[in-house]
C-alpha cells in the first residue's frame, strides 16, 4: 500500500499568516521599538500587542525621532548662521 500522493492539492495560504513583505515590515517595526523604547519593552511584549497599540507606538517613536531631526536641523543652521556672521 502506498502513501496518497500530494500532487492533486495546493497547500498555499489563502487566509492565515503574513507575506513575505509583512513579514519583514513586522520585525523592522519590533525592532524599531525596541531599539527606540532602551529597554522598556521585550520582543514578546511587542510581538503579542494588540496590533492597534503597536501601531500607535510605532507612531509616537516616529513623532520623536522626527522632532529630534527638525532640532538638530534648526541647531545645524543656527550655527551656520553664526558662522557666516562677521564681527565687525
């Protein structure tokens, strides 16, 4: 007797799991708190959130950073200014 052979069904996902692409946006977005949250949070903490809240944390570490990017740039430019500045 021989196993039944598997050629006549297709196993593919149709419903459950991620994509190669989730995936991958998946773990840069745990990675990203956990890099940006210095140890407030473990990676099964964020892999099991509610994927609302991760959202909403992903989008407060996003407000920060960019607000530390505008900083640095209005500092950036006040230096310039000071330096182009002659004394007289």
């Amino acid at each position: 007797m021989e196993a039944p052979s598997n050629l006549g069904f297709k196993l593919d996902q149709t419903f459950f799991g991620f994509s190669p692409q989730d995936r991958v946006q998946l773990h840069e977005n745990i990675f990203n708190l956990l890099w940006h949250g210095e140890g407030r949070w473990d990676w099964d903490t964020i892999y099991n959130m509610p994927i609302f809240l991760r959202k909403f944390y992903i989008k407060q570490v996003n407000a920060i950073i960019q607000e530390r990017i505008d900083r640095a740039e209005q500092q950036q430019k006040q230096k310039s200014r000071t330096a182009t500045k002659s004394p007289r």
